[in-house]
C-alpha cells in the first residue's frame, strides 16, 4: 500500500508539472502577441525616490510618442538581480534592467545580455552622429567584453575629494594637484584644530577606495589586473604595491584622520565636513545631493581629483575611475527593439537636463554638468582616462580576496606589509578554490 501510495504521489506531481508547463507556455503566448505594446522596466530604484519620480515622467513622455503602448515599471530596489535570475532562468525576462554596471556585469559573465553593438551604430535620438558618439569618451568602453557592448551609462558617478571653498580661502589654499601638496593641505588644517578628513570607518566601500585608488598612481591598472590573476612573477608584496599601501597609512599616522573615525556610521563623517570640524571628504559624486538638505548657508562646495603621486610616471595618474548607472536587455526580451528605442530616447540632450536638475551628472557628451559638480566633465575627458577602479576591475575577486583586507588596513589592523602578505595568501587559496571547482577565472575590466 505505501509502495502504491507513494507511486500514486509522483504521478500526481508529474501530472501538475506538466500542466504548469502548459499554462506557462500558453500564458506567454498572448504576451509575446503584445510585445510590441508593453514594455517591462526593472529599476534599481524604490518608489519616493527623485530618480523614480524621473523615471515615470520619463515614462510618460516615452508614452505620449507611442500610442497605445502599456509601461510596466517594477522599482525593484537595490537587489534588482535577486529578483530577476528566476525570471531569467524561466525564459520569461523583463525587457529592461537597471543596475550598477559592476553589478549588471555579473549577467554579463553568465551570458544573458544582449549586446547593444548594432544600435550604438545607428542614428542618435536627437543629433545626426551615431548614437554611441554621444557618450563622454571612454564610458562605453568600461562596458565592453569581447567586442560587445552590454550596458548603456545613463547616469553616472565619480570618486573625488569635496572641500569648502570659503575655507580654503581663508587659509590662502589651492585644489592639490600632487600627494605632496594634498599633505601640506592636511598639515595646515591639523594645525588650524582642523580635523584634515573626514571617515566613516564603519563602510566598508569608503575604506577600499583609498588603496584602491592609489594603486593607479604606482602603477598601471594592467599590472593590478595581472596581479590579481595570479599571473607568474607576479605578487602583492611588489615595491609599487608596498609603495601605494605605506602612503595610505602615512594618513593615519600624521594624524590626519579624524578621531574616532574606526566607529563612525554613516553618515556622521560627511555631517562633520558639512559642519566644518573636518576639512576634506573623499567620496563619490552623490555628497551634494545627499547633503543638499545639510549644508549651512553661504557653504561652497568644491572638489578636486584624487592626487598624482611623484615619482611614478609610468602609473596610471591620470586614471578617474567612474562608475555608472546603466540599462541592459536581458537576452530573450519581449520587446527588444521598443527597449532600444526608449534608451536612446532617454539618453537625449534635452532629457540628460531633467538628470541635471537632480544634481546627477550625466553620462552624455556636451550635456553640462549639475552646478553642484561643475568641473566634473574636465575630469572625464583626455587626458584623464575614466577606469571602473580596482575595486570594479574583477569584482568576483575583489569581494572574496580584496575588499575585506583593503578596509581593515585603512583602519589600521595590518601594517603595509602584513596586509599584502595575507592578500597574497589569501588569493592563492581563492584560485585553488575556483579550480577545485573547475570554474574560470574573471576576465578584468579594462
């Protein structure tokens, strides 16, 4: 009887997988009947945020060129990818994504993109040049692979120091353009009773961004991406790797840290800045519209790029590293040719000002730049070469060798020495675990 019973039971759930198959196929049908009339958006995004606000206007305005077209946004938050793997893997995908492009980049590896080479080619929304000329020089290159392009920068982000113009005045300084300046900057402010720069040591993102950056300043990216490939006769405990490491320490040593920065959250360090107690803040791109609210009146807001370091002439000094939000098409979209369209029209001159507006740069060519970051496109543009940055090279690595030791040791855990030490330890044991398992190793970024 329980032999019978259970029998009865596996037929019974083969029978519900095959009408779920069933209704599956047939509830796809009169979708892919609608294709040309729906359009499906998975954005990084919640609802109440000034980028949705933009992005349902902009939908409305897409609309309104397309009658009888039917827009269906999903603000999906930040774990976008989460929620669209099951739908990806089903065969039943949106039409677009919205995401990071370090993070979209994972669908990349896993091969479920659609190149968007053949539209980059084609005419632009609004100008009489291909589309793909319209983009700053370089960012549609940080999201290629092997020829094809992957994701479209709508708007993007930079890592750069933020400073009060009308404290800098007041002690007769200028924006440093080398290391050597930047500390005799943090030397006056330590000796005005002015903590020099402001940390939050409790995000771990702020920390690797001081190592990761100053490894282009020593050397070449292509040397750190070989590196972190485990390439023969390569090693962390190279000289240019213990040169960039001992100069982020020699922050800490100076005193030129604020105090207490091990412990402090987010987002206390910037309120600090905003207040005055500390002179500089090294973020990205985001601290004016995120401070907006915050800032006293009569503050003006400066910045200036991550310094050269002397002595390096074959590093990449002139290297910015950039980041993006971007939209990808999932392979075995709906409507492929309507999400095309929508993204050409929504990277326009006359919608990058709309993004302006909300203190987000733009990722377009000639488009201007919000008040609040004037400047900002001098930086994008030769001869500074836009990068992903270290941490946005290889980003599987980064998170299972990189990310973790880079933070500590700018909160002091490790000396120079000891952290390259354990990266390289630690890496070995990451490769071996990769080919235990017979997967690949990353493809760099470059």
């Amino acid at each position: 009887m329980e032999l019978r019973g259970f029998l009865k039971a596996i037929l019974v759930l083969a029978a519900l997988f095959v009408l779920a198959v069933v209704l599956f196929h047939e509830e796809r049908a009169p979708a892919a009947e609608r294709a040309e009339e729906r359009l499906e958006i998975y954005y990084m995004y919640n609802e109440g945020e000034p980028q949705s606000a933009w992005l349902v206007d902009a939908v409305e305005r897409f609309k309104a060129l397309h009658p009888g077209l039917e827009v269906d946004i999903v603000f999906a938050g930040r774990e976008v990818l989460g929620k669209i793997r099951p739908r990806i893997i089903i065969g039943n995908p949106p039409d677009l994504v919205n995401q990071g492009g370090d993070i979209l980049r994972m669908l990349v590896q896993d091969d479920v993109l659609e190149p968007w080479n053949e539209a980059l080619e084609s005419p632009a929304y609004d100008r009489d040049m291909p589309w793909s000329e319209t983009f700053i020089p370089g960012l549609l290159d940080l999201n290629t692979f092997d020829g094809n392009t992957y994701m479209i920068p709508v708007g993007l982000f930079a890592s750069v120091f933020f400073y009060d113009r009308n404290q800098f005045e007041r002690f007769n300084l200028e924006p440093p353009e080398t290391w050597s300046e930047f500390l005799e900057i943090c030397e006056v402010f330590k000796q005005h009773g002015i903590e020099p720069i402001a940390a939050d040591g409790t995000e771990t993102g702020y920390n690797v961004m001081w190592f990761s950056t100053m490894l282009t300043r020593t050397t070449t990216l292509e040397h750190v991406a070989d590196t972190a490939l485990g390439k023969p006769g390569t090693s962390w405990t190279d000289d240019v790797f213990l040169e960039a490491a001992r100069r982020v320490r020699e922050l800490n040593e100076r005193g030129y840290l604020m105090r207490g920065y091990r412990g402090s959250k987010w987002p206390s360090a910037q309120m600090r800045w905003a207040q005055g107690e500390a002179a500089l803040l090294y973020s990205g791109t985001w601290i004016p519209k995120e401070m907006a609210e915050a800032l006293p009146e009569g503050f003006r807001m400066g910045m200036f790029r991550f310094p050269i370091l002397e002595g390096f002439p074959e590093s990449d000094g002139m290297a910015q590293d950039v980041g993006a939000e971007c939209f990808a098409i999932p392979t075995g979209a709906g409507n492929k040719e309507m999400a095309v369209e929508f993204v050409k029209y929504i990277t326009r001159l006359e919608e990058t000002q709309t993004y302006i507006e909300m203190d987000m740069p733009p990722s377009i060519l000639d488009a201007g730049m919000p008040e609040s970051l004037e400047g900002l496109d001098r930086l994008l543009m030769p001869p500074y070469r836009p990068i992903r940055g270290a941490s946005g090279l290889m980003p599987n690595w980064y998170r299972a060798v990189a990310r973790d030791y880079w933070s500590d040791f700018f909160l002091g855990d490790f000396t120079p020495e000891e952290m390259l030490r354990r990266m390289d330890v630690e890496q070995e044991r990451y490769y071996r675990r990769l080919d235990a398992m017979d997967r690949p190793r990353e493809v760099p970024a470059l």
